[in-house]
C-alpha cells in the first residue's frame, strides 16, 4: 500500500482495519517509508554479520529448522509406512490417510481463523508441545503394540495429533514472524535464509529417516520429540509476541536480551533498517551518564 497522501490511502486503511481512526496507522507507515529511504536492502551475508538483529535471525532459523526437524515430513512421507508397523490392516490404511488428510485441512482452517485472536507465541508452543506429546505417544504404541493390540488406534490418533498440532501453529506462523521480526531492507534476506535453512532440513529428513528408523526402530520418533520440545521452550523464553506490535516494539524485547555494554549500545544507535528506533535511541543518548 502507498505510504503517500494520495487520498485512496485512508479509505482503503479504513475499510481494511475497520475503524475510522487510521492516523496513527498512517503516521506509522510515513516513518517506516522515511527510515527504508535512508538504507538498502541488505544480503544474506550482512543480515548474518548484523549485531542489532542477531536475535531475530537465530529465532528465524531456529523457527524454520524445528519445522522440519520436527519429523512432519517423515510423518508425510512416510504415513503408510508408519501405519504398516502400527499394525493398521493394510485395507484401511488408505481411509486413514484420507482422514489424516482430511484433519489437515481443518486444522489449517482453525489456525488462520484464530491466529488474530490467540496470537503467534502460543499457537507456534502449543504445535510444537503437541507434535512432541504425539511424537513420544507413537514411540510408546509401538513398543507396547505387540501385547495392547488397541495400541494401533492409539498410533493412527498420535499421527492425526501431530499433523493437527503443526497445521494449526509450526506450519504458517514462522513465515509469519520472519515479516513481523525485520522491516522491509532485511524482510527478503531473513525470508531467503528461513527459506534454504526450511528447504535443506526437508531434504535431510526425507533422505536419512528410513536409515534413523532402521538403527533406533521406535525410538526414532523421540528423536524428533525432543527437537518439538527445545523449539518451544526456545519461542517461549527468547521469541516475544509479534501481534499488534510495531516494529519498534519487538526490537526494544529483542535489544533488552543483548548484554548491557557500551559495545551493544552503539551498535544498537546503528540499528540499520530500524530508522524509527534508531531516532528514539538518539533522542535518549543525551539522557545517558
């Protein structure tokens, strides 16, 4: 949307916010559009070399990696697999893949309408808790199968759980954090690093899991628990909530986890692609002993 003052800009704000009160709003996007004329995008490599954003880098790598290393591509790829040695009739495995896909599409639908309302912090844990509850519930079904035949059932819903728990949070909401946690000269770099760290781990994971399972047999799932688990405790001690907060905002959460030093202080008053806290902490300087 253009940041001018052409007059289409506060009706189309109103109509898409749905409020009549858009000032602020539009005061917001002027001092964002002035900062992003005072820089470049920045590359991959200066993104990485970047002190002022280190934290929201490492939470978007971290936030993409776990998604993969969560073991819901083994879970995709490997759906009739896993049901085989749950010990599901081979005539009925091709029902449950259908109403596993099925429970996808619906948790899908439930994330995107509760997003707004929950926020991103306790959709992303609560996927991520759940992947990993479901995970280690699978390890525990497959070892007991052979003397608790029920065990089989109790397999198919930890699978449904785990693709349930990543639709509703770990699938869409780490692309959605990357544009929350940088402004716009570093949004395409964060999203190309997310991207290739997304892309590479599925590639790992499709390739090495029939090997994992051969050498660990059930115990392979908890392997994939354990990485659900580190994500979400991760989100909840280092990653704040990005709803309904400026850009301003989220660095301020991010600059206070950096160790209070002169050395990070500077480097926070260079703070490139964050013009709008850059001038705050400038305005503050004089004020410091």
């Amino acid at each position: 949307m253009s940041v001018s003052t052409h007059p289409p800009t506060p009706t189309a704000l109103r109509r898409f916010l749905g409020t009549s009160d858009v000032q602020e709003v539009l005061e917001e996007m002027k001092e964002e559009q002035h900062s992003l004329s005072l820089v470049q995008t920045v590359s991959v490599w200066q993104l990485l070399q970047e002190r002022s954003v280190h934290w929201q880098t490492l939470s978007v790598a971290v936030v993409n990696v776990g998604m993969q290393l969560s073991g819901i591509d083994a879970i995709w790829f490997y759906t009739n697999t896993i049901f085989q040695n749950a010990g599901i009739p081979e005539s009925q495995i091709p029902y449950t893949t259908v109403g596993t896909g099925a429970i996808e599409v619906v948790a899908g639908l439930i994330g995107c309408f509760t997003i707004e309302k929950l926020g991103r912090r306790p959709l992303i844990i609560t996927g991520f808790c759940a992947m990993g509850t479901c995970l280690a519930g699978i390890t525990g079904c497959l070892l007991l199968q052979a003397a608790l035949p029920w065990m089989r059932y109790v397999a198919v819903a930890c699978v449904v759980g785990i693709i349930a728990g990543f639709c509703m949070g770990p699938a869409g909401v780490p692309f959605l954090m990357t544009a929350e946690l940088f402004t716009q000269s570093h949004r395409s770099a964060a999203y190309v690093l997310g991207g290739s760290l997304n892309w590479l781990c599925n590639f790992t994971i499709g390739f090495i899991f029939p090997f994992l399972q051969m050498a660990t047999g059930a115990f392979s799932y908890l392997v994939f628990c354990g990485v659900c688990l580190l994500v979400a405790l991760y989100v909840y001690l280092i990653v704040p909530e990005t709803k309904n907060k400026t850009f301003m905002e989220i660095s301020r959460v991010f600059a206070a986890r950096q160790p209070l030093s002169p050395l990070c202080h500077a480097g926070m008053l260079r703070l490139r692609g964050y013009g709008a806290v850059e001038s705050s902490l400038e305005g503050s300087e004089h004020s410091l002993p």
